[in-house]
C-alpha cells in the first residue's frame, strides 16, 4: 500500500501461480472494494476446485499436454527484461477491427494485438536460424469454457496455455489481419479436452507422497500473450468497477514474476472502457526499446509507460 504525497493511493497484491491467476486477484480486490462500501459481494469467492467429467481423457494425444512435455526440457539463459505498457484508444481500436474486418469478422481487440504484437517482436527480433518457426504461446482462462462453467469467483489457477506455430515463410508473408484471423480461430477453437488432459497431466507429475515435480517456466521460453478479455462482462470491465472513496481505479497493471524467454505480453482492459485496450510487454532489455521505437506501433498514436525490471 502507497500513499503519495499529491493525492492516491497505490495498491499491490500478489500470490504464486499454484494458489492464484489473475482473475482470482481482480475478484479478490473487487470484493474487498464492495465489502468495504457495505455492498454486496459480486462474486462470492468459491473454493471448490472443478470436479473432472466421468470421460478419461488421454494424455498421450493432447496438444496441450505435448506443449508442457515440451517445456519441462527446454532452459532459458538469463537476460535482463524490461517493460512498457502501451494503452490504445477506444476509437484507434475500433479502426483496426474495421480495417481487419474482411479477414477476420469476429475479431476481439485481443486478436488484433496479439497478432500486432506478435508481428512486430517477430519483425525486430530478426530470422530464426534453427527451426524456422515463429510460436506464441497463447494464455487464456477457461472458468467459462467448461461445459459446466466455473463461478467467476473460483479461486485459484484456470490458466490455459496452448501454442501456435507458423513457419518463417507464413509469418513474413502474412498481414495482420491474416494472423488475427488465425489467433482468433486457435482460442476459439480450444476443447473442453485439452483442459482436463492438462490438469490430468499435472496431476501425473507428482513425485511420491503426492508432492508436485519442481516448477517449470510456464511464462515463456517462448513468446507469451495473455488474454484478459473475460474480465469484460457486458460491456463493463471488472476491474475498473472497484469504488475506493467514490473514486474508480485510474490505471491497474500486472507484473508476471520470472517471465523469461523471448518475451511476454498482456492484453488487458483499459480504464477508458469500450474497445481500448492496455498493453504490458515484457521483453529482454535491449528489444523493449526498440519496440517503443515501432512505426507501426507509434502509428496508431498509445500512450506509453515505461517501467524498468
């Protein structure tokens, strides 16, 4: 908790990712906000974790579970990072999707910069010299995808994270609405399956006496986009709706601890509302600036904060 000296006050929380995602920390703040001003909890805080379907599902044939087999193997050297946070106007937003529309008709402000983002960290990050492929690793939660969905007030972790892959060749020849169009059908096209493959896959790692394997990177190596749309419900942002004094948040962010790797972002509400977004990108030093420096970026006018880690 900061006081400043002009006025405001600055509020942090955090927790380990086995206990909590950020949904949970939003909800968690929301209902301290209403407890506080005598109101009713929106979303009462539920503890029940999700109970698995009847149906088994294979490990062996899951992309998800394949991605994580993955990760366990690969290690990262350690770089200094650095972010900046790009917020973009409702009305520049709305542009984009009308100009993307022919290629992507249901395109979410999501899609859209997380195919822009994606595009330019590939562009100055410059040719891969192994695989030739160009990988997001597309982070989404998925209390409400279930068949019977997850109260929003769950709490703990319901982060899912799946991997989209185009070749060297795709990804330079491609233009942005292309490449929304092919994040907008990866997240809409997740199975139900490849949840509970996951959390079954999880379950399996633990060592003897039901203790959990030593944590892997999750955030990374490769590159990261969290979606954070679910947290607009109608057309209002959850967290731009907590009161402190009558007053609504004027700016909310969110750090990732120990991201690594090629880099990570996160597409997040704004407090402007409507189809503005704020971006946080975090990248190794050196490419932050550069990104902050990206006409294409700049050409659609943001505003940035830079914070140093």
């Amino acid at each position: 908790l900061n006081d400043f000296e002009g006025g405001g006050v600055a509020i942090g929380l955090s927790c380990t990712h086995m206990h909590g995602d950020l949904t949970s920390l939003i909800l968690l703040f929301k209902a301290f906000s209403e407890s506080h001003h005598g109101q009713a909890i929106t979303f009462p805080p539920f503890f029940k974790p999700p109970a698995p379907p009847d149906k088994k599902f294979s490990v062996n044939n899951s992309k998800s579970t394949s991605y994580l087999e993955a990760k366990l193997q690969k290690q990262t050297p350690s770089v200094k990072m650095s972010t900046a946070t790009f917020k973009f106007s409702d009305s520049v937003v709305k542009q984009c999707l009308s100009e993307i529309h022919d290629k992507c008709p249901d395109a979410s402000p999501f899609d859209l910069l997380a195919a822009l983002f994606w595009i330019r960290v590939v562009h100055l990050k410059g040719p891969k010299h192994d695989d030739h492929t160009h990988s997001l690793s597309l982070c989404v939660d998925f209390r409400r995808l279930l068949q019977e969905p997850l109260p929003y007030g769950y709490f703990g972790n319901a982060l899912n994270f799946s991997l989209l892959s185009l070749n060297e060749e795709e990804m330079d020849c491609s233009m942005l609405g292309r490449v929304a169009e092919l994040v907008h059908c990866h997240v809409s096209g997740l199975k139900e399956e490849e949840f509970w493959a996951t959390l079954h896959w999880l379950d399996l790692q633990k060592e003897e006496g039901g203790k959990y394997a030593p944590p892997f990177a999750m955030y990374g190596p490769e590159f990261t986009c969290v979606s954070v749309e679910h947290m607009i419900i109608g057309d209002q942002s959850v967290m731009y709706s907590m009161n402190f004094d009558s007053a609504k948040p004027v700016h909310v962010s969110c750090h990732v601890g120990n991201a690594e790797g090629e880099g990570l972002i996160l597409v997040m509400p704004s407090a402007e509302a409507g189809l503005a977004r704020t971006v946080m990108v975090t990248l190794p030093e050196e490419e932050t600036a550069k990104l902050c420096e990206d006409q294409s970026i700049l050409h659609l006018k943001p505003t940035m904060l830079l914070r140093s880690i």
